[in-house]
C-alpha cells in the first residue's frame, strides 16, 4: 500500500477549481517536496513543490507540452518545450519526478496485453480479480485518466498502481454520473448510486476543533483538512469516502487473486471519523441544517456509504493478504467508542457496531 498515494485534493497548489472531481491530483510526498499528478479535461501535469515554494511543472496538451523551472523564490529560471530540455539538475534534485514524468508521458501501446504499463493488461487484471474495478473502469468515458493514474512504476506492484488508478477513476466517474438536480452522486461497489442533495454545507475543516493535538499530526489531516482542501463541504469529503472504499476493496480482491500480501489505504478509516465528527458539528452548533440534511437524501446516501465501508473493513481485518494493519484496526474501534457513534445512529436510524472482524 501506498502511503503517498492518495493525499488528494491539496488544491492550494494546482491551477484550478478544488471542487472539479476531474481536478483530483495524486500527490507524492518525501523528503520535504511534493510530487504533484494531475488531470483536468484534455491537459496532463506535474508539479514538484518543496518547503511552500513551486519548483517545477510541466503540462501536456495533445502532442504539445511545456515546463517550467524555478529558484528558490520561485522566479521562472528556465522554461522550455521539450522533455530532453529539462536539467539533468531538477530531475537529480527531485527523486521520483524523472520515474513519474516516465509513468505519466511516456507513450503505450495501450492495447498490448504483453506490456504490463498497458490499459488492456491492467484491465485483464481488473476483470478477472476486480469486478468491482473493472466496472468503473468500464463506465467511465475518459479512459486516458485511469491510463494517467494507474502507471506501474519500476519496482512497484500492480496491485498499488490499480488501487491509485481505481480510485481515481472513482472520482471522475462519480462526477460523471452526478444526476441533474443533484449536490453529488455516488457509484457504490454494488454498482448502485446514491445522491447527495443540493444544499449548501459548512467547510470539513471544522472537523479539526474535534481532535486532540496527536490526531492531528496524522497525515490525512493536512491532505484533506488544512488549507484550501479543507474549505470543500460534506459533498466532496463522501467522495472520499466513496473513492478510499473502492480501493481498499481493489487493493483486497487483487492480493488475494494474485496472492500478494499487502495492507489497504487506511484513509477509508480517517474518512469515516471525519464523516462522523462532520454530523456531531453539525448536529450541536448547525442545528437547522442537521435537520434539513437529516430530512433530506443525505441520510440514506450516508448510511449506503458507512455500510460499504464497513463491509470493506470487515473483509479487510479477515484477510491475509489484503489487510487494515494494526494501528488503523485500533483507530477504527476506538472509532466506535466516541460520541459521535450515537449521532451517526440518530442520524442514519440504524445502530452501528464495530465490523466483526476487526474487533
């Protein structure tokens, strides 16, 4: 499992509207930088940001692309329009940007079964281990960002590079099949979907004033309630949740078809607190709109987007090979012991329990 993997939607970085599902970058973070992949309509990019500062960034349209290299300052140095043309320098200062520029541009014969980087092996794949996958896959039109998403890159596993490009996927599909009228759309693994409806909701990022200074210092923290991504109401934080469910269940059906060990993206499990802790906020300071998203389709949406959850974490705590490790396990149950446990239950009229296997 890739830990960098999936810290999405770090919009303060990227030159468009965070509330575009076709904006959700991929974003790889080491040794102080950040590795940025993204995709809106027909243009392709990457970035490379370090301490706050934009050092790099290339974007591809057709045929056609363009980079540009910054100092410190983050003043334009160089720029230029070919791939031989970038410094040696800013690719030997970056780990993973040469490997990434590779996975994201390097042309593929995307129906060559023999080529594993393929959109038709990786579909194989899907199809015969995945269903779920393969259905989103299948669904979505713009198959060039599954292609984008999923590159397997030297050393890695298939199973990571699926997980990322169903998830992906996931966001771009729900965006696709948002019904008219509608705050959001949801495809679930059963290939049911649910609605959001439209009503305007507060910022996720007053889930922070419910967590104690040690859970904040969790990763999904700053990827998804701090700065820019944090200002996105419950709408885009159900995508979340929706998408991490799809993986970890990608990530789970392809260790076991491939027998391969390899531990889900544990941000299923910090969307569902955050979801939770959203309700509690909303239920004690927000009293008219907890009542109007109560009476609305957000209950049914919620309560269909928790049971998956727990149906994916239940299979994940029973599995050998595609499991929730340890520490998330124990997250998870101590999930189940707060307040917001009640709330949820009022909110959704149903009881929930910790799911079996993970207790």
């Amino acid at each position: 499992m890739k830990l960098f993997s999936l810290l999405l939607c770090l919009s303060l970085l990227l030159p468009f509207s965070p509330h575009s599902a076709s904006a959700h970058p991929t974003v790889l973070v080491q040794n102080g930088y950040s590795i940025i992949m993204y995709q809106v309509g027909n243009k392709t990019g990457i970035q490379v940001e370090h301490d706050g500062v934009m050092r790099f960034e290339l974007e591809k349209e057709g045929e056609k692309i363009s980079f540009r290299v910054r100092d410190a300052s983050g003043k334009v140095s160089l720029q230029g329009n070919r791939f031989d043309a970038i410094p040696a320098s800013i690719l030997s200062a970056y780990p993973g940007l040469k490997e990434n520029l590779d996975q994201a541009f390097k042309p593929v014969d995307q129906t060559d079964l023999a080529n594993p980087n393929s959109r038709a092996s990786k579909l194989r794949i899907l199809k015969q281990h995945n269903p779920a996958g393969y259905a989103v896959i299948d669904r979505l039109k713009q198959k060039e960002s599954f292609d984008f998403f999923s590159g397997i890159k030297p050393g890695e596993s298939v199973v990571d590079a699926l997980d990322t490009g169903v998830h992906e996927s996931l966001h771009l599909l729900d965006d696709q099949i948002q019904s008219r009228g509608s705050g959001a759309s949801y495809f679930l693994i059963d290939q049911r979907i649910v609605d959001a409806p439209r009503i305007k909701t507060f910022h996720r990022n007053q889930v922070l004033k419910l967590m104690n200074a040690e859970e904040k210092k969790d990763q999904y923290v700053e990827a998804y309630l701090e700065g820019d991504s944090g200002a996105q109401g419950l709408e885009v934080l159900l995508d979340e949740l929706n998408a991490y469910a799809h993986g970890a269940w990608t990530t789970i059906d392809l260790s076991e078809g491939l027998n391969e060990r390899n531990t889900i993206n544990p941000g299923l499990v910090a969307m569902m607190d955050y979801t939770a802790k959203y309700l509690r906020i909303a239920s004690q300071e927000q009293k008219s709109l907890y009542q109007q998203m109560r009476n609305s389709s957000y209950a049914g949406t919620i309560d269909a987007l928790w049971s998956q959850a727990e149906k994916v974490l239940n299979r994940a705590c029973a599995s050998k090979q595609g499991f929730l490790d340890g520490t998330w396990k124990g997250k998870l149950n101590r999930l189940y012991s707060t307040a917001e446990k009640g709330i949820l239950e009022s909110f959704i009229g149903r009881t929930v329990e910790v799911p079996a296997n993970c207790r």
